[in-house]
C-alpha cells in the first residue's frame, strides 16, 4: 500500500486503479450493504441465515456502531470512484484466556483474482498487530476469520496464507412450524415455563455451566445477557427450585416469520431426560404463536452432547456450514 493522501484515500501499489479509505459512517451502509448483495449468487450466501446472512444498511449501520473504532477498524475498497469491498475488525477473549482477533472481509466477484483479497487481508493483519501491542494482549492473542464453506474464493485465500481451519458450525431450519412433534411425557417433579425477571441470571448461568471446558467459547457476562434479553419465547425446566435447562428462542427482529433458537442448554445432571426436546418444542410453539413461520439455529459440529440428533428429530434440516479459521500472530 502507498501513502495516504489528504483524503484518506491509500492507493494499492500492486494493483493501479484501486484504493483503500477509512469508513464513513452513514454515507458507507448502502454501498456495503451493496457489497453484500454482489456477492450472494457467486458465494452461495443464504440470505435467512442468522449466521451471516444479507444485512441490509441499517443492519450494518448497527454493527459497525458495536465496533470500538469504526473509522479505524474497517477499510472500504473503491475502484473508479465505486465501492467494491470492504474488511472489518472485530475481537473479544475467550473463556480459556484466548484474545480472538477476527477480521472478515468481502469483495465483489468481478474484483477478485487480481491481488484485492491478499491486499485486504495484509491490512487486517497489519491493524491486528497494531491492536495487539497496543492491548498488551501478545501472549494469548490469535488470528481469525470466517467463510462458510461455500466461499471458495475465501477458503482458497485463507489457506493459502497460513490460516487452519480450527472447528465449523452447520446452520439448520425447521422449514414449517405447523408440523411440530408432541412433546413426550417428562419424569415427576419436572415442570417446563416462561421465564421471568427474577430467574434471569440463573437462565444466564445455566448457558454458561454448559459449555464449561468448551473450546472457542466467547465470555458472556451477564450484563451481555441483559443487554440483549427477549424472554418473550424463553423456556426453563426446573427440578423442584432448580433450574435444569434453558430454551432461549426469539423472533428475527429482520425478518418476523423467521425464529431463532439461541441456546438451548441442559444442565449435566439433568441431561437423558427428555428436558431438551421438551424445552425446544415450547419455544418452537411460542415462536409460532408469535408469528413464526420458520426457525432457525446452528451448533457446532463437534458438540458432544448429540444435539444435531435432536435438532433434526424435531425436523430441522442442515442449510450450510460455517467454517473458522486461525493463525498465529507475530507482533
């Protein structure tokens, strides 16, 4: 890359006509909303993935208003006066200690093949250094990105450049809600119901327990919880007093006739019971009460607890498999 000029803009010394700039703000979300779109057809995007999907301009407006330093951590490539792609940075620390640098970046098709993508990867990785030093993270901190497995062009470029893939997650839909299996009869002294106010943070510590000892966890505090509840569609199973498992399920606010199954979540000692196909079938009833036509969720393909099994008992089908990536970071 050359030296930025008065405007921001930074040439791309390895390929004329190309530069990079710092992001915008409210002028930028229409052209990568844009960005997106341009590529669903060469990428094979599902648009109603609760993944990654197609994020309209307000959507991306959202995400880049979550980020630390918007104007600093994504970068828009133009090309004749046009925006073409755009990468962004995002990081957060993991339950074992990891600090997880995740750059993804997006470049419409006809752009590709020309030094574009390799280009935006070195200035994700170059403002990661940065990052890290800064941080003081150096000791725990690693590389990462995503591409489902339907990105060829971005799995190409990503092993192509060190990166390993380290697990996946499978997205899955319950394609009609009017066809839901009966719920079987739960053990005595089980009893499956909304969750209220007072029973927040034992549904929020519920999740987390459960993936006590899982690799590639993201910390989840409680304040995160809060931040985004929507108990509308949230189950509990209780034992007596205690709370044995969770069914967090919410409506798409993007989309209403889409729900989502956030988490569902059996405690260990409460698990071979039943509880998690009871919990599911609730909230899969209250997404349709509410308006839901279809549901959405997605599990990692190693869980060892056989959810996928349950999932596709329920009558949910794969859709796609989204795929992370990571390398080690010199500072």
């Amino acid at each position: 890359m050359g030296v930025s000029s008065g405007d921001g803009l930074v040439p791309l010394e390895c390929v004329p006509g190309y530069v990079f700039r710092p992001y915008r703000g409210q002028e930028d979300h229409g052209a990568m909303a844009a960005v997106r779109l341009g590529c669903a057809k060469r990428d094979r995007i599902d648009a109603r993935s609760v993944v990654e999907g197609l994020p309209t301009a307000a959507e991306i407006a959202e995400a880049s208003a979550r980020l630390d330093d918007p104007s600093h951590d994504q970068v828009l490539v133009e090309h004749d006066g046009g925006v073409v792609g755009y990468s962004t940075i995002r990081w957060w620390q993991e339950r074992d200690g990891t600090w997880l640098y995740l750059h993804r970046g997006y470049l419409l098709p006809e752009h590709r093949g020309r030094g574009i993508g390799s280009a935006m990867l070195g200035w994700a990785e170059r403002r990661i250094r940065r990052l890290v030093r800064q941080h003081g993270t150096a000791r725990t901190a690693v590389l990462g990105a995503n591409a489902m497995a339907s990105e060829q062009d971005a799995t190409t470029l990503l092993l192509e450049t060190g990166y390993r893939r380290v697990f996946s997650l499978v997205e899955l839909e319950l394609a009609d809600l009017r066809q839901l299996p009966d719920r079987k009869t739960l053990p005595v002294g089980i009893r499956v119901g909304r969750i209220d106010p007072s029973s927040y943070r034992a549904a929020w510590k519920t999740v987390v327990d459960s993936y006590a000892g899982a690799a590639f966890t993201e910390r989840w505090t409680f304040e995160s919880f809060l931040a985004t509840a929507d108990p509308t569609c949230w189950r509990a199973a209780w034992e007596g007093k205690h709370m044995a498992g969770v069914a967090l399920c919410s409506i798409r606010r993007q989309d209403p006739t889409v729900g989502e199954v956030e988490e569902l979540s059996v405690r260990k000692e409460s698990r071979r019971l039943g509880l998690g196909r009871a919990l599911l079938l609730d909230g899969l009833r209250c997404l349709r009460e509410h308006g839901a036509e279809t549901a959405r969720l997605y599990t990692g393909t190693a869980n060892p607890h056989r959810s996928y099994d349950l999932y596709e008992s329920v009558g949910f089908r794969r859709q796609g498999e989204h795929v992370r990536y990571r390398k080690p970071i010199t500072v």
